[in-house]
C-alpha cells in the first residue's frame, strides 16, 4: 500500500528530518523556559535580600564571637579586633574605656574564649542598612589558676552597614524566656 502511495505521490517518506526537526524545536522550548528562568532567577529582588541578610548574620556571628573572646597575654590584639568590629556609639565606648578595661583584665589574668552555637536574623532593613541578630554562644573563661567555666548565653546585637560591611552598633543579653513582660 506504501509502495503505491509513492508511487502515485512521488515523495518517499523521510522520518529522520522529521525526527531531528521536532527534538530541534523541543531543544530550542526547553532552552528558551531555562532562560527565562535564569533571568528571572538573577533579577529576584528575594534573592538579593536573602544574600544581604546572609552577610549580616555571618558578620553579626563573627563580631558577637570577637567581643566575647580576649586574651589577657595579647590585649593589643584583642581589644583592636572588638574596635575594628564595631561602629557608632559601642565603638566609642569601646575606645573610651580601653585604658581601664586594659589594667583590669591584666590585674585578672584571663582567658576568654567564645563560639557560636547558632545565630539568627531577627530585623533587617537593607536600604537603611540596619539588622538585629540573635546570637547563642558559649563561652569558655580559663582563670589565672587554669581552672576553665563555660557558661552558654544568647547575646541580641544591632547591626549597621558602613562602609559596605556590617558592624555592631550595640550589644546586650538576650532576655531568658519565662519573664512576664511588665
């Protein structure tokens, strides 16, 4: 029957180009839906958002870890990595108080270690690059004697954008839950 179809036609059948024209344009759908995609992807204001609010927790994790770790063999050191970490009016009081803060950590001869046990962004405003953090960590104080405590707290720090990096603007304890509100 094919055979007289042909014949009276004069076409032979061609499934191949056929073939290769449909995964052409299937191919060229496909290609086209990623792209669009994609774009949309790259110019999602979410996407940017979430990527400031990453940068700001990283900071705020490593800035809350700097202000809880000191070394009184190697204050300089220390009390340059809390200043460098810090801006407005708790880099001030920072700076102010350093002398004083030198001679007593000195008189104490201690040790103090931080590490973050989890942190969160509880408030950002990326145009007025302000955020909020909550931090948990624990700290390990050694005394002068060698003997080491470790106490776990949960610090709530404000963060301000200068410069194009975030930085303390201020630092606290975190409320422990269970307190009526008065």
């Amino acid at each position: 029957m094919k055979r007289a179809v042909r014949a009276l036609t004069g076409t032979r059948a061609r499934p191949l180009p056929a073939v290769l024209l449909v995964l052409t344009l299937t191919a060229g759908g496909f290609a086209a839906w990623a792209g669009q995609d994609w774009y949309r992807a790259a110019h999602d204001d979410r996407a940017a958002y979430a990527g400031q609010r990453d940068e700001a927790l990283a900071a705020g994790e490593q800035a809350v870890q700097n202000l809880n770790t000191l070394d009184h063999r190697n204050l300089d050191r220390g009390l340059d990595l809390w200043e460098s970490s810090t801006t407005g009016e708790l880099h001030e009081q920072l700076a102010s108080g350093r002398k004083e803060f030198t001679e007593q950590v000195k008189a104490a001869e201690t040790v103090t270690t931080a590490r973050v046990l989890s942190g969160a962004v509880t408030e950002m405003d990326d145009r007025a690059g302000r955020a909020r953090v909550l931090i948990a960590l624990r700290v390990t104080v050694e005394a002068a004697d060698g003997a080491k405590t470790d106490k776990d707290s949960r610090m709530l720090g404000e963060l301000t954008r200068t410069e194009g990096r975030w930085k303390l603007s201020a630092l606290g304890q975190a409320p422990v839950g269970g307190t009526p509100a008065g």
